[in-house]
C-alpha cells in the first residue's frame, strides 16, 4: 500500500517521499513520510489502511499548505469517489485528522495528518 501511495504523490507532484522513515533533517529538510500505523482485514481481501503523513518543508506555510494538500488529495467526500492508486489498487479515503503541526527547528517546520483508506488490497 505504502509504495502505491508514494507513487501517487509523485504523480502528483511530491518529491522526496520515503516510507516509514523520516530522514534527518540533516540530510535534507524537505521531505515527506508516509507510515502506515494499523491494518484492519477484511474476510474479502480487502483492509482498511491508517496511514500517518508528515510533511517537512523549509517554511511553516509550505508544510501546511502541503500538508493540508494531501488531505485533499485523500478525502473521498461523502460520495465516496474512488482514487485509482495504480492500475491494480484503488481506495476509499477518508482524512482522521487534518494537517496539524508536529514539530518546528531552525530553518523548518513539520505537519502532520492521518488517512483512513479503505483498499481492495491488503
């Protein structure tokens, strides 16, 4: 599911994705973590993925608007609109918590959000 989602972003414009690892800030400030923190199955094959995002950008407002970009990206609204993660995997998103700060050091800041998506993959 992990790389799926880095795929997507990429396609969406995100560079420097990593997956489960936030890379020291020595070693570059801009980047994104995509980290999945539980995963429900589904007698189907199916499960419902919780996915925590973080975004470090060299300023407060671009990791917010980043941020709070990837929710977007990921809110399937009340119709339920599927997202094509690949030509395989596909979800249903639903943001658990909006683009909220995490931490701030010298020269950048971090926010953060939780996905729930519901995938036909487990």
């Amino acid at each position: 599911m992990l790389e799926s989602l880095k795929n997507y972003l990429q396609n969406q414009g995100f560079e420097n994705i990593f997956l489960d690892f936030m890379p020291p800030v020595e070693n570059g400030v801009e980047a994104v973590d995509l980290a999945e923190w539980n995963n429900v199955p589904e007698n189907d094959g199916s499960a419902t993925h919780y996915i925590q995002v973080q975004v470090r950008r060299t300023s407060y407002d671009a990791a917010k608007n980043d941020c709070r970009r990837i929710v977007e990206l990921f809110d399937s609204g009340t119709d339920e609109r599927v997202i094509d993660l690949s030509d395989d995997i596909f979800c249903i998103a639903t943001p658990r918590r909006g683009a909220a700060i995490l931490s701030r050091g010298e020269g950048y800041t971090t926010f953060y959000c939780e996905l729930a998506l519901w995938s036909n993959t487990r």
